[in-house]
C-alpha cells in the first residue's frame, strides 16, 4: 500500500494498493466468476484515488447492483503511461479466463 499525498482529494491523502498481480484491486481475482471485465488504460484509469472510487471498481459495483447474485469482477490493468501498446497485453494476460468485454480509457490530450 502507498500512501499517496494528494490536496485536492478529500482528507489530502489516497492509499493506492495492488494485490499480488499488481492490479489496482484490494483483493485477489476470485477463481471463479459469471462475468470479467478488463478495464485498461492510462492514468485515467489507474486513478489519482482510492481503489473504491476508480472507474473500474464503481462499474464493478453497478454491474454487480444491476445483477445481484452474480460473480462479477471487472479489474482495474490501467497504469498511469499506458499507450495502445499496452492494452492487447492486458487482454491477452486474462484471455484464458474469458472476459466478457475489454473496456479502455486513455487521455487523447
């Protein structure tokens, strides 16, 4: 866990973890799941934020409230720097589980 100074956010501080694979996530994959999603990207997706508020973790918590019951998990593989060149890698990293959608976010800034 990284304890991440930072004004704007509220209390002046985030913890950034990762689990052992270095996901942004608090917990480990779960073995056995109905639906995964592979949210990548840059640092819009890492998120300058607790895990809890990334987009990849709220569109967790939706999906999951729009299908109470159901094993879902949609992991956060964005690092902030990430270019297009990454994000094939991100897939193919969890293509022997399945996943149901690729998600990728970037800054075209």
């Amino acid at each position: 866990m990284l304890h991440e100074v930072w004004p704007e956010h509220d209390g002046g501080f985030f913890e950034k973890r990762t689990n052992a694979i270095g996901m942004r996530e608090d917990a480990e994959l779960a073995e056995k799941l109905d639906a995964l999603v592979i949210a990548t990207g840059d640092s819009h997706v890492d998120g300058l934020c607790t895990n809890a508020e990334s987009f990849p973790n709220r569109l967790e918590a939706a999906l999951r409230a729009r299908h109470p019951g159901a094993a879902i998990e949609v992991v956060n593989t964005g690092v902030s720097g990430f270019s297009f060149y990454n994000y094939l890698g991100a897939l193919e990293k969890f293509a022997d589980r399945k996943p149901k959608a690729l998600v990728v976010a970037f800054y075209s800034g």
